[in-house]
C-alpha cells in the first residue's frame, strides 16, 4: 500500500471513483515524471480496490442467485 494512502475502505465507490478521475487529470498536466510515477502507484491502488469491490459483489450476486434457484426446486 502507498503510504499516502488512508483507509481506502470508509470510501464509498462514488467517491473512489471521484478520486481516480481527479489524479487521472492531475497525471495529465502534470509534467514532473517524479510526480506521474506516485500518482500512477496511488491511481492503481484506488483501481485496485475498486475492481476488488466490484468482483465482491458480483459474487456476492451470483451467490445470491444460486440460492434463489434452490428454493424454487422442492425435491420431497
């Protein structure tokens, strides 16, 4: 984890999101390299812990789905 990097779990994804489109454009006008290379490992870390989040919670989904599908199927 990088170290000027919070908790990224009391951020919602609205506001993870926020984050990577606001150093998104931060990398873009930027022109020290020094500075593009932190925000590139700060940007892949919110990237990171947002698509973990999205595959939680598609599986999450899925899991509930399978369930859903055995409740309807009664074998007696």
């Amino acid at each position: 984890m990088h170290p000027g990097i919070d908790d990224l779990s009391d951020l919602t994804e609205s506001q993870l999101d926020d984050k990577i489109t606001q150093l998104s454009r931060y990398y873009h006008f930027t022109p020290n390299a020094d500075v593009k290379r932190q925000l590139v490992l700060v940007l892949e870390e919110y990237k990171l812990e947002l698509e973990t989040r999205r595959m939680q919670a598609k599986k999450k989904m899925q899991q509930d789905s399978d369930n859903d599908l055995d409740n309807l199927i009664n074998i007696s």
